[in-house]
C-alpha cells in the first residue's frame, strides 16, 4: 500500500518512514502541507499520515482539502491531544488520531486498521 507521511519535523518524518516501510509500504513523504497536498494528488496514496502542525498549510486544513476531493483515509499524528484537538481531527474528516510522543506499535496497528478499511 502507498503512505504520503506529512511531517516537517525531520526525525519524526524518517522514523516513520522507516517503519512503515520496513512494514512493507510504498512511502512519499512531505515536509509541508501544501507539498502534502500537492503530492497526494499525485500519487494517489492508500492512506495519509498528516501532522496537524505544519507550515504554508497546516494539516487540519490539508486534510478537509484532501476529504473534499476522495474518500481516503487519513490519520492525524499531532502534539496536540487536547478534548478540542481531537475534535478538531474528526471535524476535518480524520479517521483517526494518534498523539506525539506516540509508541511505535500504535503508530503500526492503527496504520493497519486504517488500510484494512480500504482492502474492504
């Protein structure tokens, strides 16, 4: 399956990569939300891995942009965990939330559970 990983910050960003891809995805990756956006129109990913904090486009709007346009699962991986930011999560058409500092093997089964919707 193709993941786009949205994450300007660059450890988190290739952590991510690398585990995912060692999980047996394709990856493309973006530092910022509009390349995010730019590139999930391009390539058509199965799933979006999208930091809401990002800069020229955040990711809340990225993905009620991306919502907008195709059904696609998108999985909001943020430092804010608050009431409100998970809120706004599901108000922007996420499918799922996962806050930082996260664990490895969250990060894993929830990408699963996600891709498990789009095998159906």
């Amino acid at each position: 399956m193709r993941i786009l990983i949205a994450e300007d910050n660059a450890a988190i960003r290739m952590m991510v990569h690398q585990v995912l891809e060692d999980a047996g995805h394709e990856i493309v990756l973006a530092e910022n939300g509009l390349e995010a956006l730019q590139r999930a129109l391009l390539h058509q990913p199965d799933l979006i891995v999208l930091d809401g904090s990002m800069p020229v486009m955040d990711g809340w709007e990225v993905c009620r942009r991306i919502k907008a346009q195709r059904d696609i699962p998108v999985m909001m991986l943020t430092v804010h965990a608050e009431r409100a930011d998970r809120e706004r999560a599901v108000n922007c058409g996420a499918n799922d939330f996962l806050a930082k500092p996260f664990d490895i093997l969250d990060l894993v089964a929830k990408v699963n559970a996600l891709l498990s919707l789009v095998n159906k």
